[in-house]
C-alpha cells in the first residue's frame, strides 16, 4: 500500500497529503493494462481529499454531477453504487499529482 503523503511515491505532488488520508494499493494507480484494480469507494474519497476538491470541485473537475461523485463513495453494497470510470479514475489521479501524464513519466539516464 502506498500513503498518500509518501515523497517516494508522489514525487510530484501538488498539494500536501491530510496525515489522515488513507492509504492507496498501489494496483489503484497502474495503468488498465498494468494490473489495475478497481478503486474502492474509500479509495475515491482519498484521492479527492488528497487533492482538496469537495465534491462540488470534484464534479467540476470531472465534469460530472455532484450526484454522480456520491454514487462513488456509497459503499459497494449501497443500492446506489456506481464505480468510477476507469478513464475518470486516471484523470483524477493526475489531476491530483498522484501520477504523472502519459508521455511525461519521469525517467532515469543516470545523470
């Protein structure tokens, strides 16, 4: 698992982890073909608290409804549960500097 304030992890944060925020699998951030797995809703609401978007800011972020963010953070066994897209899962992750866009990945040359 990876915490959300952890500088190795999230090299390129930008804004600073609540030390409350819960952890994330790292499965939650690899890309569809690497081995993703679907984030929980509690994984939904770290990020979005990772990046201080409330669910208002989230949905502007999204450019869904505030109805549609609810949907992800009811509790899968909710009657109301949807799970988020796994291309607004990406965005919101590199919204939040949690990963990096593709083609910009960081890499070593040993310099």
């Amino acid at each position: 698992m990876v915490e959300l304030g952890s500088k190795k992890r999230l090299r390129h944060q930008h804004r600073s982890a609540s030390p409350a925020a819960a952890p994330l699998d790292v499965e939650v951030l690899q890309p569809k073909d690497s081995g993703f797995r679907q984030p929980r809703p509690d994984e939904v609401k770290a990020v979005f608290t990772h990046a201080s978007w409330t669910q208002a800011e989230a949905a502007r972020q999204l450019g869904v409804n505030v109805s549609t963010i609810r949907r992800w953070h009811t509790p899968i066994e909710g009657r109301d549960y949807i799970p988020i897209p796994y291309a607004t899962w990406r965005l919101a992750l590199i919204l939040s500097g949690l990963v990096q866009p593709p083609g910009q990945e960081s890499h070593t040359d040993g310099n």
